[in-house]
C-alpha cells in the first residue's frame, strides 16, 4: 500500500488557494447576496400573487449564476439549494402562490448558508 502524502508542493499551496478563495469571496460576497435577495423577493411576490415576468426571469438567472458559484467556495449545499430554485422558477409557467412558501424557505437557507460561510483561518 502505497503511503498517502502529507507535504508537498500540493499541500503546501493549500493555505494560499484558500487565502485566494477567501478574497475572492469578499469581492463576490455583494453581488452573491443581491442575488439571494433578488430571490427572497421574488418569492416574496409570488407568495402575493404579485410575481412580474420580470421578477421570474431575474430570479431564474440569480438562482443559476449562484448555483454555479457556490461549489467553488465550498458550498455544494448551496449549490445544491440554487439549482433546486433554478428549476423552480425555470418551469414556463410562473410559480404559484402555494410554491412562495417552498420558494422562501429555500432562499432562507440559501441566504444563512451564505452568511455562515467560515473562512480559512489563514484567511
């Protein structure tokens, strides 16, 4: 059996990809959660009945652009939760009222994912 190794230049640039991820994520971190916004109020509107093809559209984007975002800074949930919204919101017809409930919860979590996203302790 071959011995795993525990050093390394692989290891040894660890510390810095995450120092990198880190920053990047503080760049991103406002658009990240414009976009989780951009979600919490669309199913806001659709709990209202109220829901513009606009809102629609801008919320299937948001929830595609985080889906394919979140795994790169260690969030497969989150990724996960975005594309289960993606679907959602990608079907030809508007969610309805009933869905607002479902379409909140997961822009909740989505949104407490996000803020609780721990840094490197180098970073």
């Amino acid at each position: 059996m071959d011995a795993i190794a525990t050093t390394g230049p692989e290891l040894s640039a660890a510390p810095e990809l995450s120092a990198a991820l880190d920053k990047l994520w503080e760049r991103f971190l406002p658009e990240i959660r414009n976009r989780v916004a951009a979600l919490e109020a669309a199913a806001a509107a659709c709990a209202g009945q109220s829901l513009t093809a606009a809102q629609h559209r801008e919320a299937h984007a948001a929830a595609h652009k985080l889906a394919g975002t979140l795994g790169t800074f260690g969030l497969a949930q989150g990724s996960d939760l975005a594309l289960e919204l993606e679907n959602l919101y990608a079907l030809d017809k508007a969610p309805d009222a009933a869905q607002g409930e479902q379409l909140a919860a997961l822009a909740q979590e989505l949104r407490l994912m996000i803020e609780s996203r721990k840094r490197t302790p180098e970073g």
